[in-house]
C-alpha cells in the first residue's frame, strides 16, 4: 500500500472555499483560509469536526455560547450540533471530520 498525498495548493476547494487534502474512510482533512465572513446561518452537520487554529481569529458560535478561536487553540463540534463559524479579519486553519465530510 503506498501513501496518497496532495498539497494544498493542488487540492481541490469544497463549496465554500475549503481545500479538501485528504479523506479516508473514517476521516477527511480540510484547511480554511479565508478573509471576512458573515451572514452565515447556523446548521448542523452529520460529521463531528475537530480543528485547530493556525492564523487570524474566528468566532464558533455553538449551542448559543461563543467561543474565540486564535492561534494554537482547538476544537470540537459535536455531529448533529447546531453552529456557526463568523470571521471578521483572516483565518486560517485546520480541521478533521468524521465520517469524512464530502462536498455538496
């Protein structure tokens, strides 16, 4: 078996603006890297997300609580949970969901 790989500026972007690096059966990896977004309405996903801040910040709203998301810090939102993400400068960051989400 040999190893699959891609670099981000080759792989392809998801509906909204994602580069998908990598999906497997059980877990598909992401990066976000995007300037000012809002207007984005809460939904819920049938994939738990788990990510990783690695520029900028972003705002996850998660079950009404807001949370700050900036450089170094993690985390995790729960499949069939309602939220939504805000970005008012840049951001850029990781994210592994399971199952792997697929693009729309």
């Amino acid at each position: 078996m040999s190893a699959s790989t891609v670099s981000a500026d080759a792989a392809p972007s998801g509906p909204d603006g994602e580069k998908l690096l990598a999906a497997g059966d059980k877990v598909a990896l992401r990066l976000w890297d995007e300037g000012p977004v809002s207007g984005k309405k809460p939904h819920k996903n049938q994939y738990e997300t788990v990510g990783y801040a690695i520029e900028g910040e972003a705002t996850l709203t998660l079950g009404g609580s807001e949370t700050k998301l900036t450089p170094g810090l993690s985390w995790v939102v729960p499949a069939g949970a309602e939220h939504f993400y805000s970005v008012d400068g840049h951001f850029k960051a990781v994210e592994a969901t399971s199952p792997p989400a697929r693009p729309r």
